[in-house]
C-alpha cells in the first residue's frame, strides 16, 4: 500500500502489469481475451483477442444452399437462435420477393419475442453472477427452460433451432405449444417481477454498476452501436421501428431509452424490454387467436420453388416429388440481386448482406454482427476503471462469442 | 422534406459531378460507385453536408470479383441516416494487385476492426489504419481465406486422414 512505502523523491517509476484475462475464463461469457495493463487495480489500457471461436462462417455460406445456411445461423447469436434464423429467412424473402401471410408474421413475432425475452434474461442474470448474485441467474434459468420447450413444440430443437422455412415455419403450431405459451404468459410476469425486486433498487448492485463503462451517445454512434447498449446511451434506434418487418407496425410498445450508458441504464433497459417484449407476444397471440377457420390453417407462404411440400403430397403427386428433390439438393436457383436486409437482434441490429450472381448459394454473404462493431468500444469504456468494473462491463454488454467471431 | 434517393443522387452529383457513377436501386437501396481515392472525400461529404447527413456506418466488408480485371476487390459501405431513415451503399473497386483503400476509421470509430476483419479476408490494404492486422484468423496465416481462388478447406492440413473421411483413399471404409 502506498502510505507504508515511501519512494524517494524523483525516484518514482510508474510500473504497470500486464495480465491476461481469457481466454478460458469464468468471468468471460465465451472465448475472449483481454490483455489488460494495471496500474494497481485501476485499467490503464486493454487490447482484446478475438477469433477463438471463428468457424468461417462466410467462407461456408458461399458453398451452402439457403437452408443449410439456416443452421450456420443459430450458430451466431445462440442464446437466442430463432431470432438468427428468422432474419436470415426474411433477408432471403427480401431477395425472392415474398410476402408472408398475417399469421406467419404473428407468430414469427412471438417467436422473435421469446428469443428475446431468453436473450436478456441470460444477459441481466450474468451481471448478477458477476458481481456476486448467483441465486437471480438459477431462478430465472426456470422460465428460460419453458422457452426452450416452446421451441422444441414448434421445431424439435432448443437450443440450435434450425427453426422455420422461407415463407413461414415447417408445421403449425401445435396445441401443447399455444398450452406452454400460455403458462408462459401467465407465470412469468409473477417471476421477473421478483427478479426485479432482487436487483432494480439492490444498494449493493447498483455501486457496482452505476457509472461503470459509460458511453456517451455521440461515441456509441460513432462506435457502429445499436440495440440495448445504444438504447442505454440515450439513442432510440429500434429496427423494429425504424424498419418494421414481420408486421410488427401492428404492434403497440415502448422502446425504452436510458441516458448515460452505464452498465446500469444497459441493466434497466434490457429489463424493460423484456417487460415489452411479453406486451408485445400477449398482443400477437390474441391476433393469432383472432383468425379461424382456413385462415387459422396457414403456417407459410406459397413459395413451392422454396418452401418443403407436405410428406404425404411428396409420395403421392409428381410436382411435389421433384420440388422437394430439387429443394434439398439445392437445385434451385436463387434470383441475381444484391440485398441487405436487417432485423433487431437481442444485441442490436443484425444485418445480412447478401449478393446472389443466380446460383444454388450465395456469391457473397455476410452477416453484420452487433457484437462484433460494439466489442471494439471495450478499452474505451475500461480505461480508467477497475479490473472488477471492466468484468461487469463485459457482462452487461452481453458480449455472445458466436456471434463475434461466426 | 424527407430525403429521397433522387435527393441524395442529385446532391452527389452536384459536387462530385462525373466522378460517382454506378447508381442503382437494387430493393429499394440507392448504390453508387466511385474511384477508390475519393472514398474519405464522399464520407466526409456523406457525414458533414446537413441535409444528408449519413453519420452511422452499418457496414463495411469487401467483395472479390475475380474476373474484373483491374478491379476485383470491392469495399463495400453500409451507411445510414438514423434522422431520416435512409440507407445507402457505396462501393469502391480496387486492383487485387495492389489494394489500398484509405482507411475510414478517423471518421467513423466502428471501421476500425470491420476493416480488420476486410484485411483478414481479403487482403484489402486500409492506408492509414491504426492497427491494421489479422483480427478472427490466426497471424501466421499466409493467404487471405475469402478470396475466391482458395478452397473452403485448408489444403496445407497434415492432421486430417482424408481416408477415414472417405476421399482419395485407396481403402474405402467397406467391411466386409
């Protein structure tokens, strides 16, 4: 300690140390690493590592058919898979010029929603573990397993979901899956809203993330950021709004905004969009309800150059026999163009750059990933803070390393 | 007014006059091109003049065409008025021979690793970049993986028994 030891005048030498945070770490949430200069605790400068987790993702999806795109997808963002695999369908229906049915883009939307709503539940769980609440994370992972059955009804998977076709999903969805949305809808609020109580006014927590890894809004434009971590700089940029797709101008919500981008604004807005997002999925399924007869039928497009036929039309009609051939050898081929479609990601916008030159797979793709452009912010939102402040930070960012890296 | 297409079109011309070309709207987004030393100039007009405004780079990657002779590498910019809720994209072209593009990053922050990662996989040059270096691949890596000459997989590997996986061995895995 600096009052024991006396240094002789004009002999001072500031030393610093250099330590290695990852990239196998329990306080980072994947393969990252941080090498971080300290000068006692506090951060005189960091430099990240990234691409440990790096798969080639583009390299691949330039040899790959639009569905086995699909599973390259999930991959990214995989806390929150379904959200991956219905940008990348509606980036190809761009291409293709495909509307889809009301009842696709309702139930794409409640899908979106409850990846969401899994997303930044892991998110705001972790910055409790980090900064020493464990219970809140186990409490919550209950609710986040309900999620996941509702995928598996819908399509087989939890976690790697795979989910949906261009133009809609692969089945209807079934009753159990409306019976689980239900008990989400009811027992959930019950359950967030103690989670709240554990940690929106907690002393404890809030020392430790109010006024950490600030970020104005001028330099988190400039950073390329957008989703929770804009939204706490005080800049309302939702895609959602901005752009909507998958209807969702048919929907009413807020999009909450904090002010100095602290972890803690990025906390509370993570926590009111997941309030939302349930508004928004109770007002999806009441329009979902709403339709009958034929029309409560309709899971998908009509798009047979894209869309898998039925099984039992497949070994009893011709057309859909070499439909179905022609889709899964990926025969078919993609119209010449050049798009960039985005959706609203958990993290912020995610963007599919596509350009097709009339092939079976892309010529190019390229995925604009949240995670990436906002990681680069990391040093600027440590330097001059504690090696614990930057472990919340890091935390609270909801940095997912798939996504990163694809 | 809002900010139309034909706006931005007709403000680019005014000041750049014959030297952007190339403008499309494939979907709905305005694309234009130019010579690859006017990059910074345009962004800088795309970000200061008031009535455009394009402050939010959304994107930056590269494309190879490689039967462009003389202009095989394409950068790509996503750019986007969050006022006005317009987007557009301007690519420039540069020789895979020598491909030096100038660097965004004293404009826009988030160029800085995008244009990492575009050297990573295209062995695109950023001129003035702070940091220019591999970013998701390994340093020791000798070629640049994106580009369409090389294959998906990495001929130069010693550790992946080609006949287990049922390629150009002379054993196939029958048992009889």
């Amino acid at each position: 300690m600096s009052e024991h030891v006396t240094l002789p005048e004009g002999n001072v030498e500031k030393q610093t140390t250099t330590i290695n945070i990852g990239p196998t770490h329990p306080a980072t949430h994947g393969v990252f690493q941080n090498i971080v200069e300290l000068d006692g605790e506090t951060i005189v400068s960091a430099e990240q590592t990234v691409g440990y987790i790096h798969r080639a993702f583009e390299k691949i999806a330039e040899h790959r058919t639009p569905y086995q795109i699909t599973t390259l997808t999930d991959r990214l963002n995989y806390c929150s898979a379904p959200l991956n695999n219905i940008g990348w369908h509606i980036a190809c229906e761009k291409l293709l010029g495909i509307k889809t049915p009301k009842r696709v883009d309702y139930l794409r939307v409640i899908i979106m929603e409850l990846s969401r709503i899994s997303d930044h539940l892991i998110c705001n769980s972790i910055v409790g573990v980090d900064s020493g609440a464990f219970s809140g994370f186990l409490y919550v992972m209950q609710y986040r397993e309900l999620i996941y059955e509702i995928y598996e009804e819908i399509c087989g998977s939890r976690l790697t979901t795979n989910m949906g076709r261009i133009g809609g999903f692969e089945r209807n969805f079934t009753a159990q899956a409306f019976e689980k949305l239900e008990k989400f809808i009811k027992e959930w609020p019950v359950v967030l809203k103690e989670f709240d109580e554990l940690f929106n006014r907690n002393r404890i927590f809030m020392d430790r993330t109010i006024g950490v890894g600030p970020i104005s809004a001028e330099r988190a434009l400039n950073y390329g950021f957008t989703g929770p971590n804009l939204r706490a700089a005080g800049v309302d940029y939702d895609v959602r709004l901005h752009s909507p797709y998958s209807s969702y101008e048919d929907f009413q919500f807020t999009v909450p905004v904090g002010s100095t981008g602290d972890c803690y604004d990025r906390y509370l807005v993570r926590d009111q969009e997941m309030w939302q997002s349930l508004e928004i999925i109770k007002q999806a399924y009441k329009k979902v309800q709403e339709f009958k007869g034929a029309e409560a039928e309709v899971y998908h497009a009509d798009v047979p150059d894209f869309y898998l036929p039925d099984k039992k039309d497949v070994y009893t009609k011709m057309e859909a026999l070499i439909y179905h051939f022609k889709i899964i050898m990926g025969e078919t081929k993609m119209p010449v163009g050049e798009v960039y479609s985005s959706i609203e990601a958990a993290n912020g916008e995610l963007g599919f750059y596509l350009i097709s030159d009339g092939g079976r797979s892309p010529y190019r793709l390229h995925f604009r990933r949240p995670c990436f452009i906002y990681y680069q912010a990391y040093s600027e939102l440590t330097k001059g803070g504690l090696l614990s402040d930057a472990i919340i930070t890091m935390s609270s960012l909801n940095l997912i390393a798939g996504e990163l890296d694809a | 007014m809002a900010l139309t297409n034909e706006i931005i079109r007709h403000k680019l011309i005014e000041k750049f006059g014959e030297e952007v070309t190339g403008f499309e709207e494939p979907y709905g987004m305005l694309s234009f091109t130019s010579d690859k030393n006017l990059n910074l100039k345009l962004l800088q007009f795309l970000y200061d003049e008031p009535s455009l405004g394009f402050r939010f780079l959304t994107d930056l990657c590269a494309v190879h065409y490689p039967n462009n002779t003389g202009k095989e590498l394409a950068v790509v910019y996503h750019l986007h008025n969050l006022r006005e809720n317009v987007r557009l994209r301007y690519k420039v072209f540069t020789d895979i021979a020598k491909p030096d593009v100038f660097s965004a990053y004293a404009l826009f922050s988030a160029a800085n690793w995008m244009e990492r990662e575009t050297f990573d996989f295209f062995g695109v040059n950023f001129v003035g970049h702070p940091n220019l270096k591999r970013i998701l691949n390994v340093e020791e890596m000798e070629y640049f993986p994106l580009r369409k000459e090389y294959p998906l997989e990495d001929q130069k590997r010693i550790d992946k028994d080609d006949e287990m996986f049922g390629r150009e061995g002379e054993t196939q895995a029958y048992i009889k």
